[in-house]
C-alpha cells in the first residue's frame, strides 16, 4: 500500500444504466473530484426491448386444459442488473491491480445492492462506505458537497482521511 500522503481514493457514482468514477484529488474534508471514466449503456424500456407477449404452459395436473402465464422478463431491469456486475468486475479488476486504496460507491439502493453482491473481497476491503444515493446526473460540485458531509458521517477511525 502506498504511504498515506500518496493514497489514492476513488468515488464511483453509479444508477444501473451510467457509472462515473472520481479520483478525489484532496482531503475528506474537502474532496476535489477528477473524472477517471465515464461509462454509459443506452438501456431502452422494456416495451421497446421485448419482442412477444408472455409465454404460457399448459398445468399437467389438469391434462393440459388450463394455460397458466409465465411473468415476462423486464429486460431494462435485467439489463440494470448487467450493468451493475459488468460494473463491479471493473472495480474488481482495478483494486487487485492496486490502482486505488481506498473505494466509495455511490448509488441507489437497488443499483447499490447488485454492485455489492458482485465486489471482489479485495475490492470490499478497500470499501470506505457507500451511499445510497443516486447522483449521476448531478454536477461535480454537488457531489463533492454530497461526499464532504457522508465522510464526517461515515469516518472510519481504521482509514486515513484521503
């Protein structure tokens, strides 16, 4: 691990269709962000990505005569969900390459709970706290103003204020 001055913490601020990741470029008390990458996926709704109706099957109890539906797949939400895990294999990828020490998520809780499920225990380790909050689509300086207070809520006495 790099010495505390040279630490470098990374803010990723995803919804399930966009991912922004920050290096903080200054302290916790004042977070000065600089992009690193910025992803973005064109996910549609659902009524634009299925083709047909729900499927049906025929209940072998009664010979065949009922027809029960099958639930039609939500394919924005399943894309979310893709996203998400592509998302967090990134992540993933980036910690075991020692590319940032310390890592806060921020994202809507649903969006927050896929990504979690997918981090790498390397990655997880290095989780600061993650907020769940969804500011993709907030300036850089509302972000910095969102994080400044969530890392007085959220210090960790075990972590370098970085």
């Amino acid at each position: 691990m790099r010495d505390i001055a040279d630490q470098i913490t990374w803010i990723a601020v995803a919804n399930g269709e966009k991912a922004l990741v920050f290096a903080n470029h200054d302290t916790a008390e004042n977070p000065y962000l600089g992009i690193v990458s910025k992803d973005e996926f064109d996910n549609p709704p659902t009524r634009e990505q299925g083709a047909e109706r729900p499927g049906r099957f025929g209940d072998g109890r009664l010979g065949g005569a009922r027809r029960v539906a099958v639930a039609d797949t939500d394919w924005h939400e399943f894309e979310k969900e893709r996203f998400a895990k592509d998302f967090a294999q990134t992540l993933n990828k980036c910690a075991l390459k020692n590319m940032f020490d310390h890592i806060v998520l921020v994202a809507p809780p649903q969006a927050l709970g896929n990504l979690r499920k997918e981090l790498h225990k390397e990655t997880e380790a290095r989780l600061m706290f993650a907020l769940d909050k969804d500011l993709t689509n907030h300036t850089v300086v509302d972000i910095e103003k969102h994080l400044k207070r969530a890392f007085e809520e959220h210090r960790r006495p075990d972590l370098p204020l970085v």
